[in-house]
C-alpha cells in the first residue's frame, strides 16, 4: 500500500506511508463495527438457543439486521446528561472505552504479513492498552455522579486490576515458549508444536493448563458473565452505564462487544495457532488463514455465549479469591515451570 | 517531517497536561491530565526507539499506578478551602524542590551542550540492530544478572514488608473458608420433616 501511494500516486514516502496507514485503519476498523453488530445477533441468537426461546427474529431474515435497527434507534434517542454530572469526563469515559477497544487491534496479524503494526513489542502494547480500558469504566462510574455507577466503577477497577495480574503471568509462559513478543512470530512458533503435527501451543500438555486459565481470566477482563458483576443487574441496575442513554451507550456497547471479539481472536492466536490450520497438514495450509483465525474466533465466541447462557455469576469475593489466591500463584508457578522445562530441554541439566 | 509533528505533538502535550496537571482545580481531573502525561511521554518514548520502555511506561503507571491514584482521589471528600490553606503550608518544600528540579534540569541540559555521551563507548555495548527488548534482556541476565536480582530482592522485602506492616489479625470475625463451603453437601444442611398440622417445626 505504501509502495502504491509512493510510485503510482507519487507521493513523498511519509506521506504515503501515512496514507496507507489510514487505510489500513479504516481496513481493519470499518469491517470491526459490521462483526460486532452481527456478533451482539450471534451472541443473542445462542442465548436463546440455549434458553430454548427464538431471539430477534423480527427485523430483516432470521431477525439479522436487529443489530442496525437497534443501532439506528440508539442513534436518534437524545443524550442525556445528567445535571450533577461532570460533564467532560462523562462524554469522554465512552470515547476512551470505544477507541482503546479499536487501537488494539493494530497489532492482531490475521494472516501471514497481514497486520498494522508488526512491532516486536505486540504482546505488551496489547497489555498496555488493555490496561487503559478500565479507564473508561472507572470515569463512567465517577463522572455519573449517582451512586450504582460508582459501586460499579470501583468492582470494575479492582476487577480488571486483579486479572491483568494473571494474564500478563499466563502469557509470560507464552513468550517464553515462542521467544518473542511479537503476535506473528508467536503464531509461527506454535507451527508443529512438540512435533506432534498439530497447530498451537494448547496441544503442548505443559501450555494447556494456561490456555484455559487465559480462557477464564479473558471473561474477567472483559466482564463477560459469569465475572460481569460491574453490571450485575439485580444488584446496581445497569452499572457503570446506569446514567448513559443513546450514542454514548452505544459507544460503550460497541467497544464492549469489541473487546470481546478480541479476547476470542487472542485466544486462537496465542495458544491455538492463529491463523495456522489447527493440523499441520499440507492440503489445510490451501484454506486462506484469516478464514481459519476466523472459524476459531466464532468457535471461541461461542465458548463465551455458551458460558454466559449457563453459568451463574460469581459473587465479588469468589471473583477476588479466584484472581489473587488461584489464578495469580498457579500463573506464576507455571512460569517457573515452563522456563525449567525449556532449560532443561535447550541448555539441559548442570550446565 | 512526520516524526517532527509527532515529537512536537507529544512534547507539547506532555507540557500541557503536565501543567493542568498542577493547576487543575478538581484531582480527578489532575489524575486523568497526569495519565495524559504519562501516555505522551510512552509516545516519546517510541520516538527515540525506546518501544520496551514505552510500553512499560504505559503498563506500569497508566496501568496499574493511575488506576490506584484515581481509586484513592475519587474516594477523597475533597475539601477546597482546606486545600487553599494547605498550599500556603507546604509552599516553602514545594518551591525548594521545585528549584532543586529546575537547577538539575539546567545542569543536564549544560552538560548535553558540552557534548553527548559517547554511546560506543559504554562497557557493554550492543549490536545496533538487536531489538531493545532482547538487547535488555541480554544485559540483565547476563552482565547485571546480580543487581537484577538483588532489586527483585529489595521489592520482595518491601512487598512483604508491607503486608506484615498492615496486616491486622482480628479475633472473632467469620471468614469464609471455601473448602468448607464447596464441600457441604444439600442432605448435611436440609433435613426433611413432616409435621402434623397445628404443631410446627423444632428448630
């Protein structure tokens, strides 16, 4: 794309550096917002399966453009401000959750080559901006000035606080085992995975342990059910959005749903190859892999909804005893266990 | 010309919150402007080639230290004419560190006009095109694997320190204990009576 700007349109190569990068941008985020519109159908669809109701079954075939009606109707209510709110922060705190669920994507690679930014840091900027979307929540909850809000914004923070702890431990083991930060040379690394042909560093009974602890700290750290207590309905109406009406709802559902989307695409590419065939069998290799990352984001997603449909929400201290007293001491176990076991397998014993 | 727009941007960002930083009136605001700092300084960061530091920058404090900022300041029952009579208080510590800050400041930037550091010349030098996460990584596990140690040591005593420092054994609370919890079973807490009409139930 840079060369394209750079010889065909004649551009300087910073500017057509810039330019292909917007595209690039807009490349990844416009095709986001569709799958997170049809993900929310998905995600309600298998709800109802589950509770053997129909689901949106109304607006356009099979009820699949319920997303955009709904969207629509979000987009002509009015926004609402509260009067004892503070103004400023309560238009921002949807903002910041909307943008940082976009800006991670910029290091995601769905294909061989096919990524933003291959920076050598990528699993890092992902914790890092991972990090910034409690801010969103924490603001919502203070800016509302109300008081459900607030209780909301405070379990929200020690919540994701508490779980990012575990992950960044989880995925320690991750980069110990692939050697490096970057998402596409993890994905690489997970190509024939302890020679027993398959694509992932699950298949590696060492890493399985973690892929699952990842599997339940991700549906922490986007407060999917059964951890969603930051918007536990019979306890603080709706959370942290209690006071949010419209647009800047809408924001913080998309950038929700997004998040969501995310934790299921890091799940496939961390530890079940990524874009690789799940078999590292020639004739798979034929299928393009943004359509294998694809098929494990929907099998993952569906892991979610299943979870959500049928597993009841934790209460706060089993959620804090789960992050600080299980997950956190066996993540960090692990790491001393996997960096034994791949000294022992590349230095050995007594060297 | 990009990376000039950039430094400029972020340079002056981090200028501007810095001071709104200070002069803001409500704390959380002071919090978010400091953590808007700290986000343009990470940019500044990868400016110069720094990706790991910038990263952690972000992590660490935007991360986790803001966070327990803001959970702390937004808890505060903010007092606004207390706070006036305590800037007079601390005005005096205030301005001596403000001129110790700015004398250093002139020092580094005397000393930068002098001449550069010579990097090459550093004991132990790295291969230019080694990313900086492996290059530190090479640096403190081999050359200062000691030192390393000895800070992961010093925050283990803190960390525990800490703990010992604030922990409050209270007699007499009910704790959960989970086991215990997850180990009853519905036919040790239920008991199925019949009882005959108009005498009740012994508990």
């Amino acid at each position: 794309m840079t060369e394209f700007f750079n010889t065909t349109v004649g551009l300087g190569y910073e500017w057509s550096w810039f330019l292909a990068t917007i595209v690039g941008i807009l490349v990844i985020a416009l095709p986001l917002m569709l799958a997170v519109a049809m993900i929310i159908y998905a995600d309600r669809k298998i709800w109802a399966a589950m509770a053997m109701r129909r689901g949106p079954n109304v607006v356009g075939p099979f009820g699949l453009l319920q997303s955009f009606a709904d969207g629509l109707k979000v987009f002509l209510q009015e926004t609402i401000i509260p009067t004892a709110a503070n103004k400023g922060l309560f238009l921002l705190a949807p903002i910041i959750t909307f943008t940082v669920a976009l800006i991670v994507w910029a290091v995601v690679p769905f294909q061989a080559g096919v990524v933003l930014a291959d920076i050598n840091v990528g699993l890092l900027y992902i914790l890092a901006a991972s990090s910034l979307g409690v801010y969103g929540v924490i603001l919502a909850g203070w800016a509302s000035n109300s008081k459900y809000p607030f209780y909301s914004a405070l379990r929200a923070a020690a919540q994701m606080v508490s779980y990012e702890v575990a992950i960044g431990f989880t995925l320690i083991s991750v980069v110990l085992w692939a050697g490096t930060f970057n998402l596409s040379g993890i994905v690489l690394g997970q190509q024939n995975v302890m020679g027993i042909h398959l694509n992932g560093f699950g298949f590696n009974p060492l890493l399985f342990p973690m892929a699952v602890l990842f599997l339940i700290s991700s549906l922490a750290e986007t407060q999917r059910p059964p951890f969603d207590l930051t918007e536990a309905e019979s306890e603080l109406v709706a959370g942290y959005q209690t006071e949010y009406s419209s647009m800047s709802f809408a924001l913080f559902w998309l950038g929700e749903y997004a998040n969501v989307i995310l934790m299921c695409v890091l799940n496939a590419t961390l530890f079940w190859g990524g874009w690789l065939p799940p078999v590292d069998w020639a004739p798979l290799y034929a299928v393009p892999g943004i359509l294998w990352l694809f098929a494990k984001m929907l099998l993952f997603f569906f892991v979610f909804g299943w979870i959500k449909a049928t597993v009841p929400r934790y209460r706060y201290d089993q959620l804090m005893r789960l992050g600080w007293k299980v997950f956190l001491p066996l993540s960090l176990f692990w790491v001393f266990l996997v960096s034994g076991v791949l000294m022992w397998m590349r230095v050995g014993f007594g060297s | 010309m990009i990376q000039a727009i950039a430094f400029y941007l972020f340079a002056a960002v981090v200028i501007v919150s810095g001071a709104l930083t200070i002069s803001s009136r409500n704390p959380v605001h002071s919090v978010m402007w400091l953590i808007l700092a700290f986000f343009n300084a990470a940019g500044l960061m990868v400016l110069v080639g720094a990706e790991f530091i910038a990263m952690l920058l972000v992590i660490v404090y935007v991360g986790a230290v803001a966070v327990l900022f803001l959970f702390v300041v937004m808890m505060m029952d903010i007092d606004f004419a207390q706070l006036r009579t305590d800037v007079a208080r601390y005005a005096t510590i205030g301005l001596a560190l403000g001129t110790a800050l700015a004398v250093e400041v002139m020092i580094a930037a005397f000393a930068w006009s002098e001449g550069r550091i010579d990097l090459a010349r550093r004991a132990a030098p790295i291969d230019p095109a080694m990313p900086n996460i492996a290059a530190l990584g090479q640096l403190l596990y081999t050359r200062y694997l000691f030192l390393f140690e000895a800070a992961g040591f010093v925050l283990l005593v803190a960390m525990i320190g800490a703990i010992v420092l604030t922990h409050r054994e209270r007699a007499g609370t009910r704790s959960q204990h989970v086991g215990r919890q997850v180990a009853r079973r519905p036919q040790d807490a239920t008991r199925n009576v019949k009882p005959t009409v108009g005498q009740g139930v012994e508990l």
